[in-house]
C-alpha cells in the first residue's frame, strides 16, 4: 500500500533509495524498545530469544491469557538471527550490543528500493487532468466541450486497486452516459432543423 501512498515521490526518485520502517511503532524509539527488551532479561531470564517478540501490542494485553506480539514470530525470529542470536540463546545470556541491534531493526529497519517490482509497472498510475479542469457531474472536459473523460486518465489515485477500480467504473459509467446523452440531444436538435 507505500506505493499508493508515495507514488509520485517514489517515480521522483527514479525507484532507488532506502526505505526507513519502524515495525512497531506503538513500543516507542529505538531506545525504549533496547529498554523494554533489556527488562526481558530480568522478567524473562530463561526465554530463548528467538522464540519470539515478547513485546505485546499493549501493557494490559500482555496480562492476558493469549496475549498479542506485537511483531509476528517468524520475523521476530528472522531480527533475532540478523543481530547475532543463534536460536539457543536465552534472554539472560543476551549481550547488551545485540539488543541494542535487535531494538535498531524493530525501529530503523531500513529497506534498499533499487526500482519497480517484478511486474516492472506500478498497479496504479499517479497523475493525469486535473479535477480542476473537469465538470464532475457529467465528467465532461472544461477546455473542450465534448470530452468526457473517465479512470486513469484523471489524476485521481486510490489507496490500493479496488478503490482505482471502482473510480474507473464509476467515473466511466457517468462519463459514457454524458457521452450518450449528449450525443442523442445533438441527434435530436439536428434532425428537428
């Protein structure tokens, strides 16, 4: 959903930079979460580290009898692995430099964007008319009288397909239907002189 969001920066930039994503923004920084971790060593001293984010969506929740992770096992798991823990290490036995990297790549995990993905065309393209320029009851062109226009070609950018999709079908069914309507009264008035 980034690219919906960040299309025209992302195109600005020619489909390369890093990409900063903060995993669990709820906990707080990056030193909140190396300090909340670090508390695990002394609540939780025979954990394993990798079993799994012993950090929940919620200090409440955490008391209860299933409580929510606040990042899922497997890559919990996998930031485990990336800041040096092997799976048999327990949280009592956790170095104070692998926490700290473990808190940087729940907070400032940064991602490397070298260009578009495998389909090498965005789901959805950004820009188009300006909706300044359209009469939006019939979808018909301000600067030139019987053009309707309708989908893509408007600047008009849903948050992900479904909604780019329902804009196509509904802007194409109010312009096609201005189309045709101005298209009988033009048949019409010419036929009657």
């Amino acid at each position: 959903r980034l690219s919906a969001f960040a299309a025209r920066e992302f195109h600005d930039e020619n489909y390369r930079g890093d990409v900063f994503v903060h995993w669990a923004p709820h906990l707080g920084t990056a030193e909140e979460i190396e300090e909340a971790l670090w508390q695990i060593t002394i609540t939780s001293p025979k954990r394993a580290v990798s079993s799994g984010c012993p950090l929940f969506t919620s200090q409440l929740e955490s008391q209860t009898e299933s409580p929510s992770s606040s990042i899922p096992k497997r890559l919990w798991a996998a930031f485990a692995f990336e800041s040096g823990f092997d799976k048999n290490t327990i949280w009592s036995e956790a170095p104070k430099k692998k926490v700290r990297v473990l808190s940087r790549l729940i907070s400032e995990f940064v991602v490397d964007m070298t260009g578009k993905g495998v389909f090498k065309e965005e789901f959805v393209t950004a820009g188009g008319i300006s909706l300044k320029e359209i009469d939006m009851k019939q979808l018909e062109s301000k600067k030139c009288s019987g053009l309707f226009c309708c989908g893509e070609v408007l600047d008009v950018d849903g948050v992900t397909g479904g909604f780019n999709f329902m804009n196509c079908w509904s802007t194409g069914y109010i312009a096609g239907n201005s189309a045709a309507d101005r298209a009988q009264k033009e048949s019409l008035s010419s036929s009657i002189s």
